[in-house]
C-alpha cells in the first residue's frame, strides 16, 4: 500500500534519496575529506551492495525491507498472544507521519533505524531476561541503524537507558553492549574527528531545522502525533486538516491506557521505555522556544552538536512507545467490551484500531498520494560518467548548489546526484537555503568556490579537472565562469568542460586511514554476531542461568540446573559442567 508507485522501472529521486545504477566506492564515502560523514558508513555499504545488485533494486530492497521490517518487530514486540492485537502495533508504527515525512524527505538511512528499533527493544529485554542469544540479537539489530550518525545516537541511546541494572551480570552485558554497539559507530565517529570541517555548525540551522506546526494544534501538537518535520515541502496534505489534532487525541488517549497495562506487564521495563521516549520527544522540541539559545550556543560551540539542530528526527523512541501503547490500549478495550458484550464486539474494537492510523493519513497510501515516482536518468549521466572514468580528476559541479531541481525529475528537489555517479570527487555546495535562510555548510573549499563564483571569477583557478554544468531553465552559468575551459561533452541535459591547467588527482592522506580500518572493525563486528544468531541460542555468559521453569525462558519446560541430574563428575568445573550439560 505504501510503496506501490515503485512497481514501475526507474528510481525515486527525492531530496537525500539518491540511488544511481551504479555507485562507485570512494574515498569521501569512507571519510570525506573537508564535509561531515553524514551519509557514512551508509554510502560505503551502498557501493558495495551496488556489486551485487543494481541501484534500482536495491532501492526496492531497502525500502521495502524498511516497511516491513518496522511492521514484523514492533508485531512481535507487542506483549500479547492476540494476532489482531499485533496487528494494531504493527500498523500504528509504520503508518505514521513520521514515516511518511521523512520517506518524502528521502532520509531512508534514517528509516533503517526506525525498522531497527522494534528489534534492538526486544533484545535488550531478552538481555535482561537471560535469554540465550540475546547479546548478540541485540548488536545486530543495532547494526543497520548505525549505518547514520542519527541512528547510531538512538542505539547508543537506548542501550544506556534500557540495560544498566536490575538483573545478574548487567555491568558486564552493558559494558559489551555499549561497546559493540560504539564499535559500530566508529566509521562516522572517527570520519568525522580526521576531516577538515570541523565539528561545529552555523548557528541559524536551529532555527531553519526547527520542528514545525502542521495544523491549528501547533508545534506541540504536531510532535505529539509523531510530525512537525521542518521542510513543509515534505508534510502529506492531511496532516493540516482541522480534525486531525482530534484524532492525535484519540490515539494518546487509547495509548494512555495501554502504558498503564504495559507497566503491568513489564513492570520496570515499561519505565525505562517510557524515560528514552520522554527524552527522544525533549531533543525534538528542544529547537523552539525556550530552547532555542541554548541549542544554539551549543551548536556554534560543541563539537557534533550540530546533530541535534533537527530534532525531530530524533522522535523515533516516542514514536515506538506510542504504538506499543495503542496497541495494548485497543486489546484492553476489546477485552473489556468481550465481556460485557461478546467476541464479535471486541474485534470490531481492535479493526477499528487497525484501521485508525490509516483514516487519520489516508495520504500515506500508494508512494504518499504518488509523490513518490520513478524516473530514468537520461543517457548524459552515463557520457559524462564515461568521459570522467578515462581521465580522472575533480569534479566541480554547477550551478553551485546542494539539491537541484530537473526537469525530467518530474521538477522534484534532489541532493546533486554527481558524486555518486561519477568515480571521482566531486565538490558541491554544502550550505542549504531554508526559506530565507541559508544556513553555512562547512568545508573550507566549498567556501571557497563560493567567494570565486560571487566575485564572478573563472572557476579554472581553483585547479579542478572537470567542471559538470546542468542545463536547466534558470539555472544559467556566467561564460566568464567558464573562462579558461574547453567542452569535453555538451548533452541536451548536461555539459562537461576540462580544466586544461589542472594538476594531478591530490593524494589521498593518511588521516583517511583511521576511517577504512573504523569501517573494517564495524564489519567484523557485524559479521561475527550475525554468525552467532544464525548459529541459535547460546548460553549467556553475563550472569546466572537459572530462572523459575516456564519463567523468562523460550523453553517451558526447562528447570535450572540445580535441580535436574547432571551426568557430570564433581571434580569437572562448573564452567565445563554447563558446557557439558549444554
């Protein structure tokens, strides 16, 4: 229902979401040299996939995997045996504003971490609980989200909150949790601490990044319903209809009672859910007023904190809670109107809950009302990628500016395809106009082009192979910029022109080297526990075993071992005794 548009051949183009047939593997994918990692490891990952498959499938994979995968770990996540009950989880959590926004924003990195969460909860409990296998579960699941900076903030986040204390061995489980866990945020940790930028942003992002209102219910009303992106370009119609606040009301108040049943069941757990999700919805509102100076200062002088100026990206905890929430509160309702009434009443209950998320966004359905369609790249892409290939060098591509508008993008804003298409580096404006704002990037050389373009001084000065012009209405290029240039290609869709006076491709640093040997120990990490669960349960090594039979273990009729014959002799240690009995 939500992806059908992707039925047609091509590639959804849309602001961050840029697939290509085939992405090369480069150095800026691994640890950009003067930008942010913000798109590392997950770039890197995608080239190496792109080996295997091409673009166009695997953004049908990836996106597809995303909707499903969200839906398959919140329905197992939900505590209950009824499927209709799991059912109602499962729709609440994929069939919100949050997903259909950011899928329109194109951020599907980000949703890589919102499907991961179902799954990384459920492990932590396990962890909790002493199942066997659960350690392990629980890096794995962590490990598509931290393929984004975000997603690996969120997973960090949630190991620290969910595991320390209240059972055997927790110091030990959360110490290699937390560790393996940071392992895997290594490749953008350490990409970001070895490049150029600098970890500070421009201080009026938090203002532009802000969370927004969508309706009458403002900024607070938008964020209780899981919405309030700052792009308004991104917001499905729906959400500004008068009676959608009413209907957010409906559902937190359904999902009131279901926390209260949920603290029933998990009793501690449910609290620790409950402080992540309070604290996920603070950073998102943390952006407006009274916060505002705060996350400014913060933002022009910490390092990294630049990460929180859209908050609201950051609501996925909430959002997770909030269907957890419903669903337990809609089986609570039908229980109670089953036994007054009869079991037909109380499944009416628990299909009109299905079916609330979907009426309150209708929108969301078929690629959110066919915003989201399938385009070719015209056969210049593949010439100038070619003309690149057998000469490489570095790319300047023009207009200077981050996302562009084509026209056989059906005019959809997208982030610069270049330098994923291209097997070069390429250097394009990372400042972002918002309104009528723009907001700095922070790489020095982009700075740069900026203040030879503004002086309207040729671009050959600034020792680039290649200078990639789109030819597209209004977005003419001065001839004097092109001074000094001669045409290597001219498309109907693109220009190429060589920098006669180019140097040599700059070496590649040593400080790039900490990065590649960051994403080698983050792919060994994820090879080995992926190797542990697909070798099943073991036993955990954190604490004791023993629990009550049919008591927090997968298996009712398993009783400690103090209690059942052990073919052992006393004189073998405990440690090989467990082995043995195992």
């Amino acid at each position: 229902m939500v992806l059908a548009p992707l039925a047609r051949p091509g590639y959804v183009l849309r602001y961050d979401m840029v697939f290509v047939p085939r992405q090369p593997l480069t150095w800026d994918m691994v640890a950009p040299a003067d930008s942010l990692p913000r798109a590392v490891p997950l770039d890197a990952v995608v080239s190496l996939a792109n080996l295997a498959v091409p673009g166009w499938v695997l953004q049908r994979v990836a996106l597809v995997g995303i909707v499903y995968f969200a839906a398959l770990g919140m329905a197992r996540l939900v505590p209950t045996g009824r499927p209709l009950t799991r059912a109602v989880g499962a729709v609440a959590y994929v069939w919100t504003p949050y997903l259909a926004e950011r899928l329109l924003l194109g951020q599907w990195g980000l949703l890589l971490a919102y499907a991961a969460l179902p799954w990384l909860v459920a492990a932590a409990r396990d962890v909790r609980a002493g199942r066997r296998g659960a350690l392990a579960r629980l890096v794995l699941a962590a490990a598509p989200a931290a393929l984004t900076p975000t997603g690996g903030v969120v997973a960090l986040a949630t190991v620290a909150v969910l595991l320390p204390g209240g059972f055997p061995g927790w110091r030990r489980a959360t110490a290699v949790a937390g560790g393996a866990v940071a392992v895997l945020c290594a490749p953008w940790a350490v990409a970001a601490v070895t490049s150029a930028a600098g970890g500070r942003s421009d201080p009026d992002g938090v203002a532009a990044f802000a969370a927004r209102a969508e309706n009458w219910s403002g900024v607070w009303g938008a964020l209780a319903g899981t919405g309030g992106i700052w792009n308004a370009q991104t917001v499905p119609a729906s959400r500004s209809s008068p009676l959608t606040p009413l209907a957010t009301l409906a559902l937190l108040a359904l999902c009131a009672v279901g926390l209260v049943e949920l603290r029933r069941r998990w009793p501690g757990y449910a609290g620790r859910l409950a402080l992540l999700a309070a604290g996920s919805f603070v950073v998102a509102a943390a952006g407006t007023a009274p916060g505002t100076p705060v996350l400014e200062w913060l933002v022009a002088h910490v390092p990294g904190a630049g990460l929180l100026r859209d908050g609201q990206k950051f609501l996925l905890p909430y959002a997770l809670l909030l269907a957890l929430g419903l669903s337990l509160g809609a089986g609570v309702l039908a229980d109670r109107l089953g036994r007054r009434l009869d079991r037909t009443a109380a499944r009416v209950v628990l299909v009109a809950a299905v079916v609330l998320p979907v009426a309150t966004l209708p929108d969301l359905a078929f690629g959110v009302a066919g915003q989201l369609r399938p385009v070719r790249y015209p056969a210049d892409w593949d010439a100038v990628s070619a003309r690149v290939a057998a000469a490489p060098g570095e790319v300047l591509s023009l207009p200077f500016l981050g996302y562009q508008s084509y026209r056989w993008n059906h005019g959809q804003v997208v982030r610069d395809p270049a330098p994923r298409y291209l097997d070069a580096p390429v250097l394009m404006n990372d400042a972002l106009r918002v309104g009528d704002v723009t907001v700095d990037g922070e790489s020095p050389r982009a700075a740069r082009v900026r203040a030879v373009l503004a002086a309207g001084e040729p671009v050959a000065r600034l020792d680039v192979r290649w200078v990639l012009v789109r030819k597209e209405p209004g977005a003419e290029v001065p001839a004097a910029v092109l001074s000094g240039l001669r045409p290597a290609f001219d498309g109907p869709r693109l220009a190429l022109w060589e920098n006669p006076g180019a140097g040599d491709v700059p070496a590649t640093g040593h400080q790039r080297w900490p990065a590649a040997l960051a994403h080698l120990l983050a792919a060994l990490v994820t090879i080995i526990v992926a190797v542990l669960v697909l070798r099943g349960p073991r036993a955990p090594w954190y604490g004791p075993q023993d629990h009550a039979p049919g008591e927090g273990h997968p298996w009712p009729d398993w009783q400690p071992s103090s209690s059942r014959p052990s073919s052992v002799p006393r004189w073998v240690s405990s440690r090989f005794s467990r082995r043995w009995e195992r």
